[in-house]
C-alpha cells in the first residue's frame, strides 16, 4: 500500500489522505486541562496519534511533519481544584502539567513540536472573537460574546446531526440573553479573584472551544491536515471549533480531516468517578510497567471503543515479556539499522490498524527465536526493533525489563549466598533461598556462566 488512509469523521467513511502541502505536513490535536492527575482517557488518546505521528514523519520525513497538542491551563476545572483546595492556579497547572509530561514519557509518547498552553494565546483569541463580531456571527450580551449558531448554514455537518439531535443530550446552558440554546460562550467576564484578561469586552476569558481554534491557526494556519482527539469532543467541542474558524476566516476548511479514537471502557462500562472505575495513569502504572499500557491501547483498532481490564494489562505484559526474552537471548547480537516492515507500515497505512501490525510483531519474535545463523540473527533483531519503533513498544533494556524495580542488590546478594551454599553443598539453604525468591516474585536460572534472574 503507497497511499494512507484514515476514518474522516467529516465524510463518515475511511478517507484517502492527501495533505494540503507534502513538505507540510500539519497534525493538531486536543490535550489535557491540567487540574488533576491525567486518567486512562487522557493517556489512550496520545498514544494513538504518537503512533499516526511516527508514521507520517516515516511517510513525509519528520522535518515535514508538525505536530501540535495543546494544554488548557485556563478552565472552569481549574477554577473548581483552585476554590477546593485553596491552591494558587499557577501552582494546580504546573504541577498537573508535569504529571502529564511523566506519564507521556513513560508511555513512549514522543513529544509533539509544539505543546501550547491556552493562557499564552489570548491576543489570538481576541482577535478571533473580534473578527467573528466583524462578520456576523457573534453577539454580545450581558458582558459575554456568543457564537451564533443560526448565522452559519451548515452547523453540525462535523456530527452529522440535526439540531435537535445535537441537543439532546449535550450539556447546553439555557439563558435567556442567548439568541439560540445552542448559541456557546466565547468570551465571558471574569470576577477580580478569577484568572482574566482585558479585553474590549471587559476583564474576562476565553471559552473552551475558542482556545483550540486560536492556538491551530496560530500554529498551523488557518487550514490545514489533520485534526485530533476523543469521539467524545466531536460534539460540542469539535463542532464549535469547526463553526467558529470557518466563519472567522471565509473560503477555509479549517481541518481536512477529522480523525476520533473510540470511548475507552472500563470493565465494558464507560469509566466514572461515581462508579467506582476511575483510573489515574500513576494507580494504573503501580501495576504494570507504562508498556504494558500502551500495549493494551494498540491491540484494539483506535476508531473502536476499547476496554480497559486489569487481565488485559497483566496479558499485555506477558507478551512483552515475550517479546524481551527474545531479546535477552540475543543481548550478544550486534545491532543493525533497518526500515520497518513493508507489511507493518502498510498496516499502519491502512487507518492505522494497530492490531494487525501487532501481528507482525509475534511475527518478528517467532522468527529471531528460531533462528539460529549469527547473520539472520542480526537481522531479525533489527528488524523486531525497527517494528516496535514504529509502535514505541520495546524501548526498555530487555535485561533490565525482568529485574523491574526490585531491590538489585539485595537480590544478588541472596543469589552469592545460594551460591556459597550450593559451593559447601548445603542444597536445603539453597533450595530455600531459591523458594524465597520465587515467592517474592524472582525467578533464577542456572547456567554455565553461573545464576541470572528476572521479575516475573
């Protein structure tokens, strides 16, 4: 396969990708607001547009890719966690902000070219509110400036739904200075104690769907490739960003296509604080190592829900085990570089089928594992790596992945003891320390050049 492909929720079917400009290849997508530590949620959705990432830069070369994922640091949210717990705001977003950067690092995620934060972009903002005025399609009242939903023909086209569908259950405020309920604030005042910005509208700040439209098309231009983010924001987030950078900038597209992961589910039920089955990143990776995440993530196709279970993560692990071992057995083979596999990246090309380039992963490992020649061998390996790359799985030290984060030393040091006692032939002591180790989750394996061992 030459041509990529992918699900354009805007055409609602699986979509050739043409990019406006091949020496410019231009990716935004929606991150974090940083008031608390990142969930399952958060994570799921940068793990997979890191992999569509890897592929366009393997596709058009990383110097033509740029990739954008903002943070909201200005939110009701972060308002809410500040009157909670008596936190400066600056305090609450740095450290959440730093939280996240850990959890996208430990995940493989590699970092976007730009990572912008909402509160370093509201001269934008109020530009765009202001051109939006200009052309009709805003409104002020009772010191807030609205989006007019009427004055644009085609809202919803990004949903796909009639008003009343979009509507129904979405989280609309009804007020009696709005011309329509589904009419959304873009910029509303703010109280002396609140975070604010001057504007010609008076002390206030933006809202939500204002901030992703202003930092794109700071960024990437008022058109460009690819937009990003949760099945969960097409609407109103999505919508809104699609309604107000069109209107505010005629004869544009804004994003050509539109590109959702599906819901993540926890147990097959949709993850909630109010039932008990919400996860934070950091709960999750007390468990299993951030692989073994980010490898449950890519078994499933992202365009589907995927379900989070911790028998799922603890699988995810022994296939990384796998997957390491084979890399253990060859610790003495060089390494080489290669390209990834034609059939890998034909499978990421084809909507970015995760699982089936899983497949050639098992694949990759069967075959190093079976062979035998020094020369196969090298290249096997280097094939599994460059695989993996392509999906940021096996960046660890395959030897270094068994020990996990087990006292070292003090292990080696039962392991000399065991050794001593096997030396004075004292099997009952050796045997026990064997046992001991084994319970604490330690496996030993004897050999000629004396005793290894590995975490379970």
């Amino acid at each position: 396969m030459t041509d990529i492909y992918l699900h354009n929720t805007l055409k609602q079917r699986k979509d050739l990708f043409k990019p406006i400009d091949e020496k410019n290849v231009r990716m935004y997508v929606c991150g974090p607001t940083v008031y608390d530590k990142a969930h399952l949620g958060n994570a799921k959705t940068p793990v997979v547009y890191d992999v569509l990432y890897r592929l366009l830069c393997y596709v058009y070369g990383k110097e033509h890719v740029t990739y954008v994922s903002n943070i909201t640091d200005v939110d009701d949210k972060i308002l809410n966690k500040h009157q909670q717990t008596g936190k400066p705001i600056r305090e609450i977003t740095e450290e959440t902000y730093n939280w996240y950067i850990q959890d996208m690092e430990k995940l493989n995620v590699l970092a976007p070219n730009y990572r912008p934060r909402a509160t370093e972009y509201i001269s934008e903002m109020i530009e765009l509110v202001k051109k939006l005025l200009a052309n009709g399609h805003a409104y002020e009242a009772e010191g807030q400036v609205l989006f007019d939903v009427d004055s644009m023909k085609n809202y919803g086209s990004l949903s796909n739904r009639s008003m009343k569908e979009m509507m129904a259950g979405a989280r609309v405020e009804v007020a009696d200075y709005k011309k329509n309920p589904a009419d959304f604030i873009l910029w509303k005042p703010s109280d002396p104690d609140q975070p604010g910005w001057n504007s010609p509208w008076g002390y206030g700040r933006p809202g939500w769907h204002l901030e992703c439209s202003a930092m794109s098309s700071k960024l990437l231009g008022n058109d460009f490739d690819i937009h990003g983010g949760g099945s969960d924001l097409i609407f109103p987030h999505h919508e809104n960003e699609l309604a107000q950078s069109t209107c505010a900038f005629p004869n544009t597209h804004f994003a050509h296509y539109w590109v959702h992961t599906g819901m993540l589910m926890i147990n097959g039920v949709k993850m909630s604080k109010s039932l008990g089955n919400f996860y934070t990143v950091a709960e999750v990776l007390e468990k299993q190592p951030a692989e073994a995440l980010r490898l449950l993530f890519l078994t499933t196709h992202y365009h589907q829900p995927c379900n989070f279970t911790f028998e799922g993560l603890n699988e995810a692990k022994k296939i990384l085990d796998k997957f390491y071992n084979a890399l253990v057995k060859n610790e003495d083979v060089p390494s080489l570089k290669v390209e990834p596999s034609e059939k890998l990246i034909d499978a990421l090309k084809d909507d970015l089928n995760t699982p089936l380039a899983l497949s050639y992963l098992h694949e990759d490992v069967n075959a190093l594992n079976k062979a035998e020649k020094l020369d196969e061998r090298k290249i096997l390996k280097a094939q599994l790596l460059a695989d993996a790359y392509m999906l940021g799985l096996l960046y660890n030290d395959p030897s270094g992945w068994f020990k996990g984060e087990s006292d070292v030393s003090e292990i080696e040091a039962m392991i000399e003891k065991r050794t001593e006692a096997k030396k004075n032939k004292d099997w009952a002591t050796a045997d026990a320390i064997r046992n001991d180790l084994k319970e604490k989750g330690i496996v030993l394996e004897d050999g000629p050049q004396g005793t290894t061992w590995k975490k379970l």
